[in-house]
C-alpha cells in the first residue's frame, strides 16, 4: 500500500477512535451533570448560553483546576504511530469537558459549592481524588470561591465567541429556552444520548467489533425485548 494511503487508513482509524474515547469522556461528565440537576444542586439554565472557548473567567479556571485534580483521564492512549495524525485536533490532551462542567456550575450553582463538590467526590464519575494535586491546588489557587453568575463564561466584547470548541466536543449549551421544565431537561438528555450512539455505531461498524464488544443501544433494547417476551408470566 502507498505511504499516503496508508497514512490516510491510520488516519481514519485514529480519528475514529479519539471521537469515540471523548465521546467517553463527555458522558461521564453529561451524567454527573444531571444528577448535580436531579439533586437540585444546579440549575439547568446554565445550558442557556454559548460558552467562550476565546476566555475563561477566574472562577472557571479555579473550578476545572480544582475538578482536574481527580484521577479523570485527560489524555488519550499514546498511539504508535505518526504524530501527524494529531494534527486534526491538536493535541491529545482533552480538559474541555471539566471546563464546560465548571462553567455549568459556576453558571447555575444553585448555593451550596460545598455539597456539589462532595456529590463530585462520592459519585467517583471523576475518579479518586489525587491528594498531591489537591494540596498543590490548595496552595496554588488565589481564588478558590465563586459567586454563582448565570452569565459566566459567555462570549463578551470582541471575543464573541469566535473560537470553535476542541475536536470531537457537542456538550450541550447555547440552548435559548427561557423555563426549563422537566420535559425540556429530558429533551436535552435524549439528544445527547441521539449524540454518543451516532458516534458509537460509526466507531463499532469502522473496526467490526462484534457484539461482545459493543453491543448498541439499539441492540440492546431488541435483546430485552427478546428476553420479556420469553419470561414466564408472573404466578
């Protein structure tokens, strides 16, 4: 095979499996979200306006530092290959998550910080929190409260929201609804959810992973299916 179709292949191949492992990573974040809003403990209008990617605000910047000191997986697996396969999307580093749940609760922190970081901690979606980093955090960090502001991190002046957000990023925001009901927060969950299988099913067809693998969503809603149409009838 030529060098340059070969590099194409490694290229698809890597490309593929970067989106599907942020797609992972967005998830998990997607998930402790919801359950900060299940809890009452954030308010979902924090999804309400786009995030500047231009600049960061103080508060975020504390938050997803603070946030990073989880064992959260921030870089993806070292690939063998030609570093020319990362150009696409810069870097294998991937924080845009824990900044996008920083803004989220900086955004709609509905006042209690105190129990949000202790759902953060117990929930383990993060992970275990990596002592070293938190002290360092605890010494480094001039400023480590916020006040909840619906506004922050919203493009202002002449940034305006110009930058695009990192590769393989579609967290949710910039969503213009003014009362967010229970029906509009479902919503918003089926279409992230609409979001991961897409990506999932381009990821399993692209390497033929069999179901022991992957097994989709869709699958697997025809397995149960199967499975309660052949379970006995209650005595």
């Amino acid at each position: 095979m030529p060098h340059d179709a070969c590099f194409q292949d490694l290229h698809r191949q890597a490309e593929r499996e970067a989106l599907y492992w942020r797609a992972h990573q967005q998830s998990t974040v997607w998930d402790l979200f919801l359950e900060l809003v299940a809890l009452g403990l954030v308010n979902p209008e924090a999804l309400k306006f786009q995030i500047d990617w231009d600049t960061c605000s103080q508060a975020i910047q504390s938050l997803a530092w603070y946030l990073g000191c989880f064992e959260f997986p921030h870089y993806e697996n070292e690939a063998d290959c030609d570093d020319r396969l990362y150009e696409l999307w810069g870097s294998r580093a991937f924080n845009a998550p824990l900044t996008w749940l920083a803004t989220m609760i900086v955004r709609g922190c509905t006042g209690d910080a105190v129990k949000i970081m202790k759902v953060v901690t117990e929930s383990r979606c993060l992970g275990s929190l990596n002592i070293e980093a938190y002290d360092y955090w605890l010494k480094a960090c001039k400023n480590k409260s916020f006040t909840p502001n619906l506004d922050e991190g919203k493009p202002m002046g002449l940034s305006n929201g110009r930058r695009l957000p990192p590769f393989g990023f579609w967290l949710l925001h910039n969503i213009p609804v003014e009362n967010w009901t229970d029906e509009c927060v479902g919503l918003v969950r089926c279409e992230y959810v609409s979001k991961f299988d897409n990506i999932e099913y381009i990821y399993k067809k692209f390497f033929n992973f069999p179901d022991e693998v992957i097994l989709l969503a869709e699958d697997q809603k025809e397995n149960l299916a199967k499975n309660s149409d052949s379970m006995p009838p209650d005595v």
